[in-house]
C-alpha cells in the first residue's frame, strides 16, 4: 500500500484526493495546507508519493517540490492544479515533479497517475 501525503490549502479538495484515494488502497499518511507544511511533513512520514498543489499561500507548490527533491532526490511528486496551463506543467516538471493532475479531478486519471509512479 502506497503511502501519500495530500497538500492542497484546500480543505475540500484534500477531502476529494483523500476519499478517491483511498478507495483505491492508497493509505493517506498526511494533509498540509502549504508548502511549508508540507516540508515538515514530507521529514516525519517519508511518504512515498506526495500531490502538491501548485498555487497555496506561504509557500507555493513550485517551490516546496525544489526544497523536498533537495532533501530527497528520490521523491515522487505529482503536482495538481486548476492551472492546466501548458507553462505550468513545464515549470513543475523542471522542479522536479513526476507528474501533473488536473482540477477538476477525473478519478481514473488521478489513480493511474500515482499507480505509474
């Protein structure tokens, strides 16, 4: 079962990702609502695949997924966004991100999104 931390400063798409997510035997380790919280987190539970929002106050998404490849190179981060945005699936690519979902969520994409990782 992989291990997932949700960061979204949305508390109803956190709730969304988590209850799809776990439908589909994912285990949901954490939540953070920006990207600081999201570096603390990402230290204690080691999770193995994290979604990061890209747009979030104190500590956008872009930035958070640098500071966490810079602690882990290995990590697998799959960047989500209503910003479906050519540009922006680039930009977090060359941050460091495995993947990019899209707002509003299509459920199929978003489990075999984290199942290719």
């Amino acid at each position: 079962m992989k291990k997932v931390l949700i960061v979204d400063d949305a508390l109803f798409i956190r709730l969304t990702l988590k209850k799809m997510l776990e439908k589909y035997n994912f285990q949901v380790v954490g939540e953070a609502g920006n990207g600081i919280e999201a570096i603390k987190l990402y230290k204690e539970l080691k999770p193995d695949i994290v979604t990061m929002d890209v747009t979030m106050p104190e500590m956008d998404g872009l930035e958070a997924v640098k500071m966490i490849k810079d602690i882990d190179e290995q990590a697998k981060i799959v960047m989500v966004s209503a910003m479906g945005q050519r540009t922006m699936v680039v930009k977090a690519i060359e941050s460091g991100a495995s993947g990019f979902i899209v707002k509003p969520f299509n459920e199929a994409h978003v489990v075999e999104t984290l199942n290719s990782l």
